[in-house]
C-alpha cells in the first residue's frame, strides 16, 4: 500500500485541479467517441441533473418518511413509469440503483412468489434467450435458482417455441429483452407473455436499456413491438432512468403489474436491538441526489425533450447503420432502436475494434455473432461521419494483419 490518508487537509482549488487532470487520459464522452458505459444529451441536462443531485445530495431514499421530499419525487417518478410501461391500476414499483438491482429484485421476487404459490418447487430456475444480460445470472447465483439460456432464433431474438419446451417441473421465470443489450433487438414478448400464462409462470421484461425511450421512439412514427403491460402475462418490467431516461447514475427503476407481486420483492426482519428494518430494495442507503436528478430529468425535458433525445439517436443509428453497410458490413438482425451491432464477412471485428481504439473509439464488442457494438446517443449523431471514416481506416489496418490492442467492452 503506497497511498495514505494525507496528515492535513487540502484547499479545494488544488484539489480540483488534480482532478481535472486526472481525467486527461479518459474516455471523450461529450464527442460521442463512447460505444458503452455514458449516456449524454448535451451539457444543459448535465447542469440540471448536477444542481438537483448536489441539491439533495445528503439526504437519504432509505429514510424517505423523514424526507417527504424524497417520498415525493420518487413516487412521481415511478407513476410516470408506470405510465410509460401502460401498468394498470394498481402497478407498484421500486427506485433502484440500476439494472442490475432491478433485475436481481424481479428474481428475489419470483423466487418468493414461487415459495408461496409453487411449494413443490425445490430449486427454482429460469429459462431466458441465450442473449439475456448477464444480470439475471448473476442474480441466480446469488440467491439459489439456475438459468437456462435456451438458444436464439435466426433472427437473433428469443425463440418461445424452445423456451416453452424448456420449461421444465422447476421452472418459475421466463425473461425477455426490450431490446438486448448486445444486439438491440426487441424479443417476441406478446408470445413469450402467452407462454407464461399457460404454463402459471413470472415474466420479466429486461427493458432496462429501453425502456424510458421507446414510447418517444413510437411517437415518432417507428414500430417497436409490443413489450410491456399491454401484453397479457407481463409480470415486471426493468427500466434504467440513467440509460434511456438519461438522468444521474445511479437510478433505474423496477415496475410490477400489481402492488401484490411487488411485495414479493420486500424483505422485512426484526430480530435485533433496533425493531423492524424493512427495505423493497437490495441497498439499505439509497443516495438522494439520484432519485431528485432523476424527477428534475422528467420535469426538464418532458415527452418533447425525450421525442427530440429519440429522433437524434435513431437519426445517429441510421447514419451509422448505413454507412456500415456501404462498406460491405452487415447488421445483425433487423434492431428496432438506437442500439445494433453490425460485422464484416471474414474479418476480425476484435481486431477492428482494437484498431477503432487506437484511434480513440471505445467500441464495445459482440462475440456471437462477431461484431461490434453501437449504443446510439444525441452526441453520436454529430460524431457519425468520424465514427465511419475511422471504421474504413480500422478495416483496411485489421485487413493488413497489422497488431492491434484488444478493445474494451461492457
């Protein structure tokens, strides 16, 4: 250990000039040069979200009866989800600190559900498209339950033929992507949603990179197949507020068709010198600030901002996706949003994204199939003409055979 906590404090000034210099060598998000991890509509949104989180950066989501503040925001906030996603009356939903979270609570809550509706299940698992995140994984793992990654149609997305013939004695779950996150495409839920209604089974919609957006996106006139509570047998909805929403990390945001199979999310326990601890979410401290960025993003932009943030993005997509194509590359599947992932005939995308980095692209990667990823935003658009002509000059480096620094990748 080399690093110590300084013996006497610093001014601020020397303070955040360190900082600033430190991020010299980072990421040049604000010039679309990102294909993961950030997602930015330009610097007055960012002065928004960063006067409302410092505003109620102190206090605290857990504690939200002595900050009706908070109380409010966050019921705001998870309503116009609600509304968004089409919930019925009598919805509820959990603020929480991402996708991840979102996800693993949509599994504790099934594996609760299956405890008080299925008592002849002894380890309870999951059947998901080959192309679910991660996430849902993850969350098995942690709580006991096994997934099944059953294998992608043609078209990339999840095939429910072969998933209701994996559903097996133990089965609880069925999940589904709006879109996936490696290749943007939007899973046949209404079928998936019939599924799960003949065989008495959660549906969970993964909607977290999409969610907020697509109602923008369907406004202006694309089509995006039906993927929320408007499908019959669609028991929750995962949605990132700070993805598509594009409000302050960390916040996201988990939507159940009723307040009954919310609570199947809670955790509640007595036995200690403090009474009862009683939490929906998988944090205790839950910050503030995310959840006050997050309202003022809803208030600032309303559905003409978000309609704007859609037409930018899906106007940077098809600019992308074309000059792609142009070159000789394909698209996988046939995405519907913002986000694809495209590759070349007989070259290596690992080595193409390498040679993009070089050039100070991140280009997050796909695997199967091989290619390269794109998560389309506002600052992508003015950054597509680039994009393609460091694309055409990595593929003639990657054709050349030239070594090239593995890229990084979500």
């Amino acid at each position: 250990m080399t690093t110590r906590l300084p013996a006497a404090g610093r001014p601020w000034n020397a303070i955040a000039t360190e900082m600033q210099a430190m991020r010299g060598h980072d990421l040049d998000w604000r010039n679309g040069r990102h294909g993961a991890y950030v997602w930015y509509a330009g610097d007055e949104l960012e002065s928004v979200l960063a006067s409302a989180y410092t505003m109620f950066m102190v206090e605290n989501g857990l504690g939200i009866r002595v900050f009706p503040s908070i109380e409010r925001m966050e019921r705001e906030v998870l309503e116009s989800v609600q509304g968004l996603l089409h919930a019925p009356e009598g919805a509820g939903g959990i603020f929480t600190s991402g996708g991840t979270e979102s996800i693993f609570l949509a599994v504790h809550a099934a594996r609760e559900w299956a405890r008080a509706t299925k008592p002849q299940v002894t380890r309870p698992e999951i059947v998901a498209p080959y192309s679910a995140h991660p996430a849902v994984s993850k969350a098995a793992h942690y709580l006991g339950m096994t997934v099944r990654r059953i294998p992608v149609g043609p078209d990339f997305r999840a095939d429910p033929a072969a998933m209701e013939a994996a559903i097996g004695p133990e089965t609880v779950m069925l999940y589904a992507s709006a879109p996936s996150y490696s290749l943007g495409l939007v899973d046949p839920v209404a079928s998936l949603g019939a599924v799960a209604l003949r065989h008495d089974l959660w549906l969970h919609v993964d909607a977290c990179v999409g969610g907020i957006l697509i109602p923008a996106v369907r406004q202006l006139g694309y089509e995006v197949p039906p993927f929320d509570f408007a499908v019959d047998g669609v028991s929750s909805i995962s949605a990132d507020l700070h993805k598509s929403g594009y409000a302050a990390k960390p916040a996201s945001t988990l939507t159940f068709r009723s307040g009954e199979l919310r609570e199947f999310a809670h955790y509640a326990m007595s036995d200690w010198p403090s009474g009862t601890y009683s939490s929906h979410t998988f944090t205790g401290t839950r910050p503030g600030g995310a959840i006050a960025a997050a309202w003022a993003a809803f208030q600032y932009l309303g559905e003409d901002g978000y309609r704007e943030i859609a037409e930018a993005s899906m106007r940077a997509k098809e600019t992308i996706a074309k000059g792609v194509e142009s070159m000789g590359g394909t698209v996988h599947g046939s995405p519907e949003l913002w986000a694809f992932a495209y590759g070349f005939e007989g070259r290596s995308m690992g080595r193409v994204a390498g040679a993009m980095w070089k050039r100070g692209w991140l280009c997050a990667r796909t695997t199967q199939p091989d290619g390269i990823h794109v998560m389309c935003t506002p600052v992508h658009e003015p950054a597509a003409t680039a994009y393609l002509d460091a694309l055409a000059q990595s593929l003639d480096e990657a054709r050349a055979g030239e070594p090239a620094k593995p890229a990084a990748y979500n």
